[in-house]
C-alpha cells in the first residue's frame, strides 16, 4: 500500500441517522395555523340586515322602505356621523314611521264605474283621494262606504307597522354608527338581533289578526270590488 495515498472515510448509516438535536431543530418547520384557529381570531361580522331582516321589508309600505334605503346612507354619511347628520338621520326616522302609520289607515277600491279609487279610512267610512263628483254621483259610485271605517284592528297594525320599521332601521349598520357611536358589543347585538324578535311578535300578530285592508304602497293591492 502507497503511504502517501490519501484515505476517505464514508460515514456509515447510523452516523447519517445520528444528526444533531440542533440541526434537527433548525430545519423543522413551524407547525401551520389551524382554519379553526384562523377562524377563532378573526371573527366574522354579521351583516346589519339579515335575510331575517329582508322578509320583515314586505311587510312595510314599499315606497317608505325604498326612500329609506336611498337617503339612509347619505344622511348618515355611511355610519361617520357629525351633529347634522344626526338631525337629519332622526328627521328621517320620524317621517318614515310616520308615514308606516299613516298609510296603515289607507284604502283602495274600484268604483261601480270601474274605476279605481284610493282613500283614507275614517271613523264614519271611505274617504277617495281621487274622486271629484257630487254626493249624488258618490252615492251612485260607491255602494256602502261605512265597512271601510277605522277599526281597532287598523290601530295595531300601525303600531307593528311602526314596530317593525324602527327595528330594521336600528339595525343598518350606518344608522347604529351614527345614533350609537359609542355602543358596546351587548348594544350592539342587541340592535342586530332585534329584528328577529320583532319580526316574530309582528308575524304572529299579523297572521292572527289578518286585515282586510289594501293600503296604499304595500305588496297586496288587490282593491275592494263594489
């Protein structure tokens, strides 16, 4: 054998399997965060309007709900209120429900001459918005005006009516920043969640106590025939 020939030595097997605790460490990768984890520290916010929230509108008067939904974003410039936008908001408010209450008094029906007629409900019968003719001709176009007088059922139906409006409306999202700047999470759930108990409260009401009536701007107006 050459003295001067160089000798490599190959690490066996275990020597390759042996590696240090520290090495070992290093090229361990950290452990991935878990969906459910993910998930737990970023909750996801409901949204202030529901599907919930959507099937209470049908019961509201149509034209109400859809200037609502115009003028409540700019009124309360997206949930960054200042002092006239809250005016303004409150302004809106009170119209709305206003009007919930007002049109549940309303009434629409056509006419022996075919034509067809909206009102309000009064205490005495049927009072047309749309009709100019005499009390003879009146008496000739509208058979029997007194069963459309106002009766207690129409008292809490605008009451619901109203009920109902100011729940939805508490739970927009920019109404809440703009009237509840300052709500904490047991005020705020409770805004969101209150359509839903007002939702069903006024369904039960609505389906025990039906009304007869085919108000102006709801989804039912199918008018009275004479």
């Amino acid at each position: 054998m050459d003295p001067n020939a160089v000798h490599i030595q190959m690490p066996t097997a275990a020597s390759q399997e042996e590696e240090p605790s520290s090495i070992q460490d290093a090229t361990k990768k950290p452990p991935q965060q878990t969906d459910a984890a993910a998930t737990r520290e970023t909750p996801v916010r409901r949204p202030a309007l529901s599907c919930a929230s959507s099937d209470l509108l049908k019961l509201l008067p149509t034209g109400t709900v859809l200037a609502f939904q115009a003028l409540a974003p700019s009124f309360s410039n997206h949930g960054v209120c200042h002092e006239a936008n809250r005016y303004l908001v409150l302004s809106l408010l009170g119209a709305c429900t206003a009007s919930c209450v007002l049109l549940s008094f309303t009434d629409s029906l056509v006419g022996r001459d075919g034509k067809l007629y909206h009102g309000a409900a009064t205490f005495w019968g049927f009072y047309p918005f749309n009709y100019t003719g005499t009390r003879e001709e009146r008496e000739a176009t509208f058979k029997d005006l007194s069963r459309f007088r106002i009766t207690a059922l129409d008292f809490v139906h605008a009451f619901f009516s109203a009920l109902v409006f100011l729940a939805v409306a508490l739970a927009d999202a920019s109404i809440q920043g703009c009237l509840f700047p300052d709500a904490g999470p047991d005020v705020r759930e409770l805004l969101v969640n209150l359509p839903l108990g007002a939702g069903f409260l006024s369904s039960m009401v609505f389906m025990i106590f039906p009304t007869t009536r085919k108000s102006i701007g709801y989804t039912d107006m199918t008018p009275h025939e004479q």
